[in-house]
C-alpha cells in the first residue's frame, strides 16, 4: 500500500481545522444572535412589559437584563419616573364667570402595576384616563368657589384640590382592579361648607365673609389598588375675565383716591389746627401784651396824680402837654384820667 504523500496529509489536516474553526465561529455567531434576541435590556427610570403571542403577560420586567421567548414576543417601555405636566385651562366659578388657571400637575406610577395599566387603559393611560378624571374633578372643585377664594385662599384651594384629585385617581384605579388585592385602608376625603370671615385682599382692614369649602380626611376600606405612587397638583398663575380685572382696577384707582382725599384731609385738618392754635397764641400774647400795657398806665397815672395833687400849681402844665388850648366855648376837660 502506497503511503500517502506528507503533504498531502498536511493540507487535509489544515483544510479540516479550517472547516472545523468556521463551522464553530458560525455556531458561535448563531449562539450569540439568539442569546441577543432572548435578552432584552430595560433602561434605568422604565418598566417593560410584554406581549406573547398577542396576549399580555402580567410579567413586569424591572431596569436591566430580562429574559425573552424572541419571534412571538412583543416588547413595550413605560416611564415610572416622576413626571410633570404644565397645564393651562379656563374654568367656571361659582358664580358662571371664568377663570383661567395655570397649574402643574406631578405624578409617578407605581412599577408592579405597568402591565395592569397598559391592560386596563393602553399605553396612552394619560390622553386616554388619567387627564379627563383630573379635568373633571378640578371642574368640580372651581365651581364651588368664587373670585374673592382664589385671592385670599389659594393655598388653601391648591391643597384641598391636590387631594380631591389624588382620592379620584386613586378611587377610579380601585374600580379598575378589584380582582389584584384585598380589602385594604384607604385615604377619603368629605367635603363641608362654612361660613368664614377673611381680611380683604386689597385692604387687610376690611373684612370679607364667604362660604369655604374645606375638606376632612377619614379612612375607608376599599378593594383594589392604586397605580400610581401620587398625584400633586400645585397652581402657578390665576388670571380673572377682564371685565372683574378692570372692576378691581377701578376699585383699587377708587381706594388709592379716597386715602389720598383722607390723606389730604388729614393735613388740612393739622394745617387749620396749627393756624388755629397760631392765632390763639398771637391773641393770647397781645391780650398779655395789653394787659401789660395797661397796667403800666395805670401806674402812670397814679403816680401822676398823687404828684399833681401834691403840686397844684404843675396842673397847668401838664393839661398844656396832653391837651390842645380851648379857645372860647364852656368846654370842660375831664381831669379824671389824669
């Protein structure tokens, strides 16, 4: 038998280790898209959930690495971050006048109840749900209030609101999934009405009294459970119809008036008095004056007459100083004031 030629052997040899390194790189290859398309990575601030064969899963994949039946698989993300809208409305008061609200709303859904969110409102649980019961409520809670609420309570407004809207939410996602839990305690709220008096936004020294609406807090037990974590609303800016804006203008142009008319007559009042108490002065000083004056007359006098009686023959003499001559006529000369 004819060996066969060493060269020959070698490039078998060689040509099968070829063969043998490509056949395992293709299967590692292989290996490696499969284990891809079995692994699905869920980013940091999400939470997937899936679909098998058209049906969703109650299976929540969690941030990280999850493991996947590829092909008949669909894959969905949703956002568990807090989120915040900014949202501007115009609703009805009390009284069927509008006002425009600017106000945010913050929420987060809870990550064990993704799947349940997409089952029971889709992917688009906000545009779909969430919003139109927020929206309802808030509607509700503004048409119990008035224009003068808004200006003196609106931190007391922002808060009763923020936990209607939070019970609403909360109440609408039990009925949704009364088959997920049991009987658990829950958070209600009941709303009163009283009468209370509250210092006037554009002077704190008038008093205005209005019906308030409060709220009270009490505990309920219920079934089912909430999706979300929570829901906070905070209001930023409160604009009023134009035709009340312009009314406050008025009223306020009209108040500014009339303390500065007070102001004014405040200082007339200090001027006259201040005259008044001047001109009392001055006729206090010249009565003083006078009495002063006639006082030393009368020393005068006195002193003169006890002189003039004393020396007769000096009464001529001073009735030529202080008396013009009489020429004629019985004309008598009163010598008393001498």
């Amino acid at each position: 038998m004819t060996a066969l030629p060493l060269s020959f052997v070698g490039i078998f040899v060689l040509g099968f280790m070829h063969y043998w390194l490509w056949m395992t790189l293709d299967i590692f290859v292989f290996i490696l898209l499969a284990s891809i398309n079995f692994i699905w990575f869920v980013p940091t601030g999400s939470v997937g959930y899936i679909m098998v064969l058209n049906k969703l899963s109650d299976r929540t994949l969690k941030p990280g690495l999850n493991w996947i039946i590829p092909v008949v698989t669909d894959k969905y993300l949703m956002d568990t971050t807090v989120i915040t809208k900014v949202l501007t409305d115009t609703k009805k008061i009390k009284t069927r006048n509008e006002v425009k609200l600017e106000y945010t709303l913050t929420y987060q859904l809870k990550e064990e109840y993704v799947s349940e969110v997409f089952r029971q409102m889709k992917a688009n649980y906000w545009d779909t749900h969430v919003s139109r019961w927020i929206d309802a409520k808030f509607d509700t809670i503004v048409s119990w209030l008035t224009y003068p609420e808004f200006q003196l309570r609106k931190d007391e407004i922002e808060d009763m609101a923020s936990k209607l809207i939070a019970e609403e939410v909360d109440k609408k996602c039990r009925e949704m999934s009364l088959d997920l839990a049991s009987d658990v305690y829950a958070k209600r709220y009941d709303v009163i009405k009283t009468t209370q008096s509250y210092p006037s936004a554009d002077d704190p020294t008038q008093m205005v009294t209005m019906e308030i609406s409060s709220i009270v807090e009490r505990q309920d037990l219920v079934n089912g459970v909430n999706f979300f974590k929570f829901i906070d609303l905070k209001i930023n800016k409160v604009e009023f119809e134009e035709s009340y804006e312009q009314a406050r203008s008025k009223v306020a142009v009209a108040k500014a008036q009339t303390i500065e008319a007070e102001e004014k007559k405040k200082q007339l009042l200090i001027l006259a008095e201040s005259k008044k108490e001047a001109e009392i002065l001055k006729a206090q000083g010249e009565a003083e004056a006078l009495r002063l004056k006639g006082a030393s007359e009368n020393e005068v006098r006195k002193v003169l007459g006890e002189i003039l009686r004393d020396h007769p023959e000096l009464l001529k003499e001073e009735l030529a100083k202080h008396y013009p001559k009489v020429l004629g006529g019985n004309t008598m000369v009163n010598l008393d004031n001498l």
